[in-house]
C-alpha cells in the first residue's frame, strides 16, 4: 500500500491535473461551460479514489452486486 500511495502522490495526482487542466483550459477556450463543469466533477472524483480506493469501492459495492446479479 506503501509503493501505491508512493505512485499516486508523486505520478497519479499530476498526471490527472495536467490532463484536466489542459481539457479544462481547451473547455473554457471554445466557451464549453458545461464540459468544463464535467471535466472538474470527474477529475475531482478520479483524485478522490486515487487517494482512498477502498472507501469509493465499499461505499458502491451495493450497485455492482446487483449489477452482477441483473448480468447472470
């Protein structure tokens, strides 16, 4: 867990704010107001479940059960 949260702090945090700022700042350009709104929200939560993958994947468990369910 040690080398993981290693990777994610000096890799995995830069890397999606260079992506998310260049298609943030490419959004803003063509006055997309509304991609821009996603591009925050979803880089916002990739950041949020790079930090503590286990709390974004306990807290969702619920719904891929019974997606797992719906498949079979």
């Amino acid at each position: 867990m040690a080398l993981f949260s290693f990777l994610v702090s000096k890799f995995g945090i830069p890397a999606v704010a260079f992506f998310a700022g260049m298609k943030a700042l490419k959004a803003w350009k063509e006055q997309q107001l509304g991609k821009l709104v996603v591009i925050i929200l979803v880089a916002g939560f990739i950041v949020f479940f790079l930090e503590n993958p286990e709390t974004v994947l306990n807290a969702t468990k619920p719904i891929w059960s019974k997606l797992i369910e719906a498949v079979k």
